[in-house]
C-alpha cells in the first residue's frame, strides 16, 4: 500500500515535470517548480472549489456516506471474530475437562459457522461498498474535469489576445492538462481514502476503547507518534522528490536543447561542455534521487516499527490484564487486529496531503483564468462578404500593447473600396500590429477603425474576421491532410474549389508530385514540406475563402524568387477589386500599390506612390537606398530589387 502510495506520488510528479518539459520544448519556459505547490489563498479556493462542485452534491455526498459506511463493515469484524477466539478457548478447556462430547462439535459448528459467515458478509459489503464509492468517484470526477476543461475554453475563447502574448503557451497548456488532472486525482481517489482513513481511525478506536479502555491508551499514544513520523518524514520525502523533479526537468531540458541543435552543437565545437554540464547535472540528480529514496525507504519501516511497539504493549499489557481475568483472549486478539488497522490509514492521509495541497494550487490556477478580463463587449451588426465593400477607414488611432510604450499614436488613413495599400517600414515600426488592429485582435486605446463607414467594434467578431484573408510570415498548418489545410477557412470546399484555389496559388505543381496528392497528411508544423511550400499553402487557404480585404504579412517571404514571380501574379488576381494591405514586399508589388505607407516608430511617416516618394526624398528614399547599397545603378532592374527589397 504504501509502495503503491508512493509509485502514485511519483507518476503524479513526473506528470508535473513532463507539463514543464512540455512548456520548455515549446520554447517558452514552464512556471518555476516550487518544492511544494500550494496555493496562495487556500482557504478562499477550497470554498470556492466547493462552490463549483455544486452539480456533483448529489454524487459527492452519495460517495462520502458509501465510503464511510463501507469502512465500517471492516471496522466491525475483529469485534466478532473475537466471538470465535474466546469460543474456541473455552471448548479447548472443555475437551481437556470432560473429553468429546457427541454434540460437541455440533455446538462449535452451530455457534461459529454463523460467525464466520458474518464476517465473510461484512468483508464481501466492505469491498462491495469501496467498490461503489469508487466507481461514483471516478465518474464524478470525469463530470467535473469535462465541465472544467469547456470552463476554461470557453473561457479562453473570449479572453483578449494580450492574455496570449505576456502567458507563455506552455502554461496554458499546462492549466487544460496538468492541472485539471491534478484536480481530478484528488476527486477520485483522495477524498476517498481520506472517508475511509478518517471513519477507520475513529471507528477503530472507539471498538478499542469499548473492549477495553486501558489498553487504547497504548493506541492513543501511538496515534501522535504515528502521526508525526509520517507527516514528519513524508514531508521532507516529498520536498527531496521534487528536487528530484526539478533536476530531472533541468537535465531534460538540456537533453532537448542539446538534441534539437544537434548540428549547432557540432558545429561549434561545444560537445565537451555539452557533456560536461550533463555529467553535472546528472551528478546532482544522482544525489536528489539517493536523498529521496532514502527517505521513501525508511517511512514505512518506521511506521512498521512504531506499530509493533504498540502491538508488544498490547500484547502484554493484554496478557496482564487477561491473567487477571479482565479481558477475554478473544479481546486481546481483536485488540491486536484493530493496531494493525490505526497506523495505514494516517499513513495513507499524509501521502495524500499534498496531493491535495497541490490539487487546490492546482485549481486556484484553474480559477484565475476563471477570473481573466474578458474582450470588450462584442456589436450586433452582421455584414457579410458578399454586402462589404471593402472601405477602410482609420481616424486618429493610438495604441500601445504596453501602456508604458507608446507605439502608435495617431495614426489616420482612408482607403477606397478595391485599393491596395502597400506598407513598408523598418522592424519594428508596427506594420504587423497595425493589421492586427484591422482584424481587431487587439482594441485601440483612442481613435476609431471604419469598415464601410461602420465602426468595426460595432460588428459582431466573427463577422468582421470573415471579410479578411490573410497570409502571414509564419506559416500555420495543422496535422491533416493538404485539402483540408486549404479548406480551413471554408470547410464546406469541393475538391474541385480546393484544386482551383491550389492552382491559382501555384501550389497545385508540387502537391501533385506528393505521395498521395491533396490527401498527403502533413506532419506536425508541416515538417515534411519547404518553407515556401508551407507559404504556397497558406496562400492558397486565403485564395479559397475569396474574402473582400486581404492581408498580406511579408507573404511570400519564403519562397524563392523564381516561384514568387508566379505567387505574385496569382497574388495580383486575388487583390484584384479588393481591399488590400500588403506589408513589406518585394519592390513590383509595393510600386504596383495605389499608395505606399511608410511606417517608423508607430506612425504614418509618409505616404504616397513609389515615384512621389523618391522624388521627395525622404524617409522612403533612405530606405529604399539603404536597401540598394553597392548594387550599381544599371543592377537596379526590378529583378534584383525585387529580391533585395525585403523589409521585417
Ligand atoms: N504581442 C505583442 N506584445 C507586446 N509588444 C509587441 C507585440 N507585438 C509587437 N510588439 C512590439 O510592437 C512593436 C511593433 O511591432 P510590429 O508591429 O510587429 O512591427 P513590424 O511588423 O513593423 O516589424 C515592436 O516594438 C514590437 O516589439
Ligand atoms: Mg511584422
């Protein structure tokens, strides 16, 4: 019991450790491991975990009396074998007297038959009971982790971009996964066992006491000792296998970094540090495990020693006061059933402990994404693709994404229905952010943003999101196959749209070169296809949505010149009759745009077409010439302009 106790600490460790991993490997750095998790306003989130179990009352309360009941069935049965002990006694002293009777044995069987049947019962209701309770448990807890994990969905769902960009993903993760399974092991199996352990303790004591109050005396003594060796040891037990943790989580952290830039590491000669920091970190993990296995083994020892201390007192104090004709032998052995039964439960409900400490951190974490900010209020106003025009509007806009750092500060621009915008402006300047406010990923702090004269926070979001396509920098394809990577933004495509669309794209030469076609299943992250091939992809998905304005974010950054020529052509159809912002491109598409933004620190610094803007020789033209330096003046065709001119 108490190894399975343990083996059960330790997964539920290594559960909390592979959740950091899983936030390291994404790059993002999981929470810091404190040496115990506990909450910071405990008592307010137990209240309030109380208060969200509400719909699970009737469960909860059917679990705690099953469970409870059941461990009374175990309680009473000492009490009645005892019954057996001082019946064989007396007809051991019988047979010595008298001899065999010829009704005996009779008398034994009629007498003890029924008694043991009995006990046989209360032990088959024990564990039917346990049984129950479990299985009331596990199904409660299942109700309760589906209704948490669409809690924080949906939750998430509405919670405003910011909230994504300052919380590192693996943390997010880790509230949906780790957390919410922390929360449910304590619903299945420790409010369980603490019944159970708290009516056995109870219930054994008070037979003990009806037997013979004396002798629990030895038991009561026992109890605080008992007590404080498991808190005591377990504890720091606890403390030292999270140091285990903790290393194992550092080293492997080093193992994925070292691994993932195998050719890095190789390239710039650092495989003797490499292995010397693993020899390191393995050395003190060598020492956190010694630790903590040292004082996983001598808990239960401990306890065992401690027990049989109380058994020997009782033992003779029994023998003593049995001698004296005081208690029955029959007494005695009940008594020395009930010792073994005191010490497993406290045992047990300080190895839960801090399962439950961490489960309530656990749920505090819950409960703060429970608690986020929500995005503004969402409008009524439907539009839809086919109604929109496709006028923009930005009237004195000012935003920060940290109020400290002003970014844009008034920033005003009018586009016509069907007019491409290009923008360009070095890194920084806030040309991603301020499409991002288009889309309305972010609210504006002043100022207002106008679709077709309509303010778009008037708008319902999903409406509004449905009237743009765009292609972006970083490409975002999931695991399934290349059609339904295309279909995304419009699920109900025929194959024949999703051809077309890949076509257009000019994506439709290298996917029918691909094992299976449009069905070929894309890994993870689309590791098994190029950059530009990712980047084809996601133009074709923007294609295939036919939307009224389009968004182009250093789209066709990727992909090699030669293709970009078709890109852009296919591009150029796309935009055709649509609003459009295109960011940073090569040098054709920027002079093809009506107008030209030139973007610095957060704001407009000019505005006009590629030949105004030369001539006026501003910002644009040292931009433009920074970009063209050393390439000598008949070199300037659009073709190596057009390579070069990349701007982030
Ligand atoms: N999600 C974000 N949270 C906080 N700051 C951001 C975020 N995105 C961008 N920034 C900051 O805002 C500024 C403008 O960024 P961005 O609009 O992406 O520039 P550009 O696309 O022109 O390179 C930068 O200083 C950048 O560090
Ligand atoms: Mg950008």
């Amino acid at each position: 019991m108490n190894e399975n106790e343990n083996n059960g600490l330790v997964q539920r460790e290594q559960q909390q450790s592979s959740g950091l991993d899983l936030g390291r490997a994404l790059g993002v750095g999981g929470p810091e491991i404190k040496e115990v998790d506990k909450a910071e306003n405990f008592r307010a989130t137990v209240v309030r975990l109380i208060k969200y179990l509400k719909p699970q009352y009737p469960m909860l309360i059917a679990m705690i009396l099953i469970a409870g009941i059941g461990a009374w069935f175990a309680i009473w049965v000492p009490d009645i074998m005892k019954k057996v002990t001082n019946c064989l006694a007396d007809s051991i002293e019988y047979f010595i007297d008298i001899g065999r009777p010829p009704d005996g044995n009779n008398q034994l069987y009629s007498y003890i038959a029924p008694i043991l049947l009995t006990c046989g019962a209360l032990y088959v209701l024990n564990a039917l009971f346990q049984f129950t309770s479990g299985l009331i448990a596990a199904s409660m807890s299942q109700r309760v982790v589906r209704r948490m994990r669409n809690d924080v969905k949906q939750k998430l769902d509405k919670v405003p971009l910011s909230y994504f960009d300052a919380t590192p993903t693996g943390d997010v993760i880790a509230r949906f996964t780790i957390d919410i399974e922390m929360i449910s092991l304590t619903l299945q199996d420790s409010i369980n066992q603490i019944i159970t352990g708290v009516t056995t303790v109870i219930g054994v004591f008070i037979m003990m006491v009806r037997i013979d109050w004396l002798l629990s005396i030895i038991a009561l003594v026992s109890l605080p000792m008992l007590i404080v060796v498991s808190a005591v040891i377990v504890k720091k037990s606890q403390k030292e296998f999270a140091r285990q943790q903790e290393r194992i989580g550092v080293l492997n952290g080093h193992i994925e970094e070292m691994y993932t830039a195998h050719h890095v590491v190789k390239l710039y000669n650092h495989e003797k540090e490499s292995i010397e920091t693993y020899e390191k970190i393995n050395k003190e993990l060598k020492k956190a495990t010694r630790r903590s296995q040292f004082l996983a083994s001598i808990i239960l020892p401990s306890i065992k020693f401690i027990d049989n201390l109380c058994y020997v007192g009782i033992c003779v104090g029994g023998g003593l006061r049995a001698g004296g004709g005081l208690i029955t032998i029959g007494d005695i052995q009940a008594l020395l059933s009930y010792t073994r039964q005191f010490a497993q439960p406290i045992e047990n409900i300080s190895n839960i402990a801090n399962t439950i400490q961490s489960s309530i951190a656990a749920a505090e974490r819950v409960f703060q994404v429970f608690d986020l900010e929500e995005m503004s209020e969402e409008g009524s106003r439907s539009i839809s693709v086919s109604e929109c025009e496709g006028r923009v509007d930005i009237e004195h806009v000012a935003f920060s994404y940290d109020k400290d750092k002003p970014l844009i500060t008034d920033l005003s621009l009018h586009v016509n229905a069907g007019e491409s915008i290009a923008i360009v402006g070095p890194t920084g300047a806030g040309k991603t952010t301020l499409v991002n406010l288009l889309m309305r990923f972010y609210d504006i702090d002043k100022g207002r943003i106008l679709i077709d004269g309509v303010d778009i926070t008037e708008y319902s979001r999903n409406d509004l999101r449905s009237l743009y396509g765009m292609v972006l920098q970083d490409t975002w394809l999931f695991n399934g196959t290349v059609a339904d990577n295309i279909a995304y933004g419009n699920p109900g495509a025929t194959r024949e749209e999703i051809i077309e669309a890949a076509k257009e794209a000019h994506a439709d030469q290298f996917i029918v070169t691909m094992e299976n076609g449009y069905d070929t299943v894309l890994k993870e992250g689309a590791t098994n296809i190029s950059a530009g091939q990712r980047q084809l992809l996601t133009i074709a998905r923007a294609i295939l949505k036919k939307p009224r304005i389009i968004i182009l974010d250093e789209a066709t950054s990727s992909v090699d010149t030669r293709t970009e020529k078709y890109v852009q052509s296919a591009m150029l159809a796309m935009m055709k009759d649509k609003t459009s912002f295109v960011i940073a491109h090569r040098l054709s598409t920027i002079k093809h745009a009506a107008v030209i933004l030139v973007m610095n620190h957060g704001d407009v610094v000019e505005q006009g077409n590629h030949e105004t803007l030369m001539a006026k020789k501003g910002f644009y033209y040292e931009l433009y010439n920074a970009q063209f330096a050393g390439v000598s003046d008949e070199n300037r065709d659009d073709d190596t302009a057009e390579s070069r001119f990349r701007q982030t």
